[in-house]
C-alpha cells in the first residue's frame, strides 16, 4: 500500500489506529490538538507531527478519530481551508450522520473527497484488527479505503452514500447498548435471587444467549480485568448521539431511555472514567 495516512485525533482509538497501521507496514503520522509526545509516538511505531497543516501535508488519506459532533465539524471546517487535492478523508467518530453529510461540499470544494467509516469495537479490537467498519461513500471512494481499512477490520460493509455508514452504526449501537441494558436488568436480578455472580456470569458466556460483546468484557465484568477500554462518559456521548437520531426521524427508544438512567446514576457516582464493564460489575459488587 502507498498510501501515507495521517490518524487525526490521538485518544484511545486514535492511538490505537496509529498503532496497528504502522504495525502492519503503513506510513503513519499522528496529530492531535493537545499534542503528543514524539517518544512516545515513536515507540508506538508513528510520527507524531505538531500542526494540521503539517499532517495534511504529509498525508494521502486523513482519518479522524475524534471524540463528538462539535469536534468533528471543528477539523472538517479547518481541513476544508487547506489543498485537500487527491486526499481521502475518512471520519470514524460516532457522530450524528448529517455531520459528515453537510462537510461534503467543502471537502470536495477544496479538493478532497469525504466518507465515513465508524467503528463498531474498541481499542483492543482495533489492536486485534478485528473492528466492524461501516462505510458511507462513493463506490470508488470505498475502495480506496478498503485496503486501509482492511489493516484493522475483518468486518468492513459498503452501506451507502456519505452519512450511510453513520446510520448504519447508529442501529449497530442501539443493538448493542439496549443489550448491556438487558444483561444490567438480569444479573441484578440473579443477584437479588441469591445467585453467585461470577459463575451466573460464566454460565451467560457459555449460553446460546451470549455475543461477542459479552464474551469480549467477561474478566471486566467480574473485576478481574480493571484495564479501561471505552469509557461511561464515551458511552453516555454516543447514547446521547442515538436519542437525537431516533429523535429526528420520531422513533421510540424505550430500553436505551432505561440505559440512560444507568449512565446517569454511574456517573453520579464518579464512575465516568471506568469501563462499560463496571454498569455491570457494580450491582454485582465486582467494582
């Protein structure tokens, strides 16, 4: 692959993204706006780069892995300032989906072409190269980034045109957050029933009723595992992001009203920074 890719947002994902690009053979750079530490870039495998302009420089293929709406529109309203001839941007944020809709025109005006690929996984998946992408974008666009997108997901869909693939992972995320709802509203039952946590845990990994996503979270879940993968805050972000959606186009969301209510009581309780796993450990007194 030719291509030199420029990763745009340095959080978790971001870094994570960096990581298993240069991992497997790419010429990446890192930019974010709180800046980074060149050594510590470096010893992931990436070149950490000071301005945006300098990344959009450096860059065929900009990939921004930033953390909502308004930060998203921030850095497409500046990349669209800039020569963006011949360089692919691909947004994988969970965002509303006329965020990367209404950007297409300056992007392209500026030379650039524009599509969306959200990410359905966390960071030990894109390490993993495992992550689900949905891809909004021209037919031609989508296959320029697949080879990229190849190097982290063995899971990409071609959903649409731009904003598709945001839309595809809005179902994705309502899917899987009304079902962590579910194994919430289960294990505090089967705990107020008298049942051990950890083995009524084991036996839910062991059931027809289990997922990848429970399976993936068991040791976090049980408190053996205390490493922070996506956080409450992030989820609280993207369950707000689902309730405008749903909002929009007059859909009732009546189970993630109810995952709400467990976000807000979580982060009452200071547990914003903690992995989605401590919304199940704690009413199994795992924290």
């Amino acid at each position: 692959m030719n291509e030199r890719l420029g990763v745009i947002g340095l959080g978790r994902m971001g870094w994570a993204l960096a990581a298993r690009f240069a991992e497997q053979g790419a010429d990446v750079r890192g930019w974010t706006r709180s800046g980074v530490d060149a050594g510590e870039a470096a010893a992931s495998g990436f070149e950490s780069v000071a301005r945006i302009e300098d990344i959009v420089a450096a860059s065929d293929v900009l990939i921004l892995s930033l953390f909502d709406d308004a930060a998203v529109r921030d850095v497409l309203e500046r990349l669209a300032t800039f020569d963006l001839s011949d360089r692919l941007i691909v947004e994988t944020s969970t965002i509303s989906p006329n965020v990367a809709r209404t950007a297409v025109a300056a992007i392209e005006a500026a030379g650039g072409r524009l599509i969306d690929a959200p990410i359905s996984g966390g960071p030990e998946m894109v390490s993993a190269g495992t992550i689900g992408l949905f891809v909004g974008g021209t037919t031609e666009d989508a296959a320029r980034f697949w080879p990229i997108g190849a190097l982290v997901s063995d899971k990409m869909a071609h959903i649409g045109d731009v904003g598709a693939g945001m839309a595809m992972k809005v179902v994705n995320n309502i899917v899987a957050y009304t079902s962590l709802q579910g194994v919430i509203e289960a294990v505090t039952v089967g705990n107020r029933l008298g049942l051990d946590g950890k083995l009524m845990l084991e036996v839910l990994a062991a059931s027809p009723v289990t997922s990848p996503f429970f399976e993936a979270r068991l040791k976090k879940f049980t408190g053996q595992d205390q490493a922070v993968g996506f956080t409450i805050d992030g989820l609280v972000k993207d369950a707000r992001v689902l309730l405008e959606v749903a909002a929009l186009v007059g859909a009732e969301t009546p189970a993630l009203n109810g995952l709400i209510r467990e976000l807000t009581s979580a982060t009452d309780d200071a547990l914003g920074e903690r992995d989605i796993a401590a919304l199940v450990a704690r009413p199994l007194g795992f924290l």
